[in-house]
C-alpha cells in the first residue's frame, strides 16, 4: 500500500521516514519528492508498505505525528490525475 506524507520539514530524510513507518510493519520504499533545479525536498514523499493492513496501521497511528517540528499528513497515495494539465506547455505561434 502506497502512502502519501505530506507537510514534511525541509530537512526530513528517508531514513528517518523509513525508521518512523517501520514501526508499523514493513517499508518496501521511501522516496521524498525534491525540487528538479535545487535539489531540495518539496516538503512531501511517499512510503510504501508492506500490506494494505500495515498501510491502515501506519496512517491510523501517523496522521498528525510530529517530526522534525512538523504534524504529518498521511494517507493513502492517489494516482495521478490526467485532468491536471499533464505538465506540458505550449505555445501557440502568429
């Protein structure tokens, strides 16, 4: 099960997300979203967990901890919306 965690502090690593969440049953990856040009955390990740079961346990337990001096947001990942402009821009010439 994919999990969302949003409102990370800047400093955050995935290391310390993987130690938070497998308290909770088994991290199969972490990845914390960062900024293509200066490299820094855009304050968000993902981890995914084992099972759907240990997914219910860590956000049930999570939603609203506090690391690194920030109260996490945390539940389940939702796929990517088509409807979001795609990220592509072009301009139309004279």
């Amino acid at each position: 099960m994919k999990l969302y965690v949003g409102n990370l502090s800047f400093s955050t690593s995935e290391s310390a997300l993987r130690d938070l969440f497998s308290a909770h049953g088994t991290v199969t990856d972490v990845h914390i979203v960062t900024d293509r040009m200066t490299g820094q955390s855009r304050g968000f990740g993902f981890v995914t967990m084992g099972n759907r079961h240990e997914g219910e346990a860590a956000i049930n337990a999570l939603e609203g901890h506090s690391i690194d001096g920030r109260n996490l947001t945390v539940n389940e990942a939702r796929p990517k919306n088509d409807d979001r402009g795609g990220g592509t821009f072009q301009r139309r010439r004279r």
